[in-house]
C-alpha cells in the first residue's frame, strides 16, 4: 500500500516540477499564474498553469508524508481519487474560456484527472492491510497474497 502510494505522489511531484521546466512545457513564455487557457501545456497535451503545477507538487508531497503507514497510504490514494474525479467532472463542466477554469483545465487534463482517479480507487481498495492483531504466522500467508481485491 505505501508503495503504491509513494508510486503516486512521485508522479505528482515529477508532473509539478515538469510543468514548469521549459521544453518539457509548450509555450513556455505564455504559462499563466492561473486563470483559463494558460496558453502553455505540459508535453504539448495538457493546460497548464504556475497554480495547476503548484497543486500537483503539494499533492505528491502530501501523498509522500501520508504514505508512511499503510492506512495514511490507504487515505491518501481514496482521497485523492475523489479530488482528480471531482477536477477531471469539473473540467468537463466549466467552459475552458470561463473565469471559474482557474487551473487551467481542458479536455485531455479532464480525462487525465478521471484516469488517475481510477487508478487510485483501485490501488486503494485491491491492497489488503494486515489487521494489528494478526498473529505472525498468519500475517506471512497474508502477505503472500497480496496484492489481492476484497
């Protein structure tokens, strides 16, 4: 479970530092603070903002200190995919020229969001935890059996 939750926020971490190195970012000059329609886009794909990178970096750090313990691990990964679900719907909602797109969010970015909620739920929920009182015998064969789904 922290593996798969350091997994996670390491990506965050490397998508926030990505969208603010040149090259790696489109249209370098044009990345706003915030607001609709940036005008630079990570990798030539996605909307980006100084704000959009910033919350990426902040996420892949909280994931990063939550991640110490299998239940903050656990936490991290179920919270974390209902905010990308609630980003990915909000940015099929909210019109990409609109003042309240203030990530800036587009098609792919929504899409993006709703994958890696996806991915979370079912990192969250398919990683069994080890109940504190399971005897040492029984938490060996357990382990031998993860990963595996309720």
């Amino acid at each position: 479970m922290q593996w798969a939750a350091g997994v996670v926020a390491a990506t965050f971490l490397l998508l926030g530092i990505c969208g603010l190195v040149p090259g790696l970012t489109t249209d370098y000059a044009l990345l706003k603070m915030a607001g609709p329609r940036s005008g630079a886009e990570l990798f030539g794909l996605f909307d980006v903002s100084v704000l959009h990178n910033v919350v990426h970096l902040l996420f892949g750090a909280a994931g990063l200190t939550l991640g110490n313990t299998s239940r903050g691990a656990r936490r991290f990964l179920a919270v974390g995919a209902v905010v990308a679900l609630a980003l990915g719907l909000y940015g099929f909602f909210v019109p990409q020229g609109s003042s309240a797109n203030v990530l800036p969010l587009d098609t792919a970015g929504s899409w993006l969001h709703v994958g890696l909620a996806v991915i979370m739920v079912i990192l969250a929920l398919c990683w069994r935890v080890p109940e504190k009182s399971t005897p040492p015998g029984e938490l060996s064969r357990q382990q031998d059996a993860v990963p595996a789904c309720r």
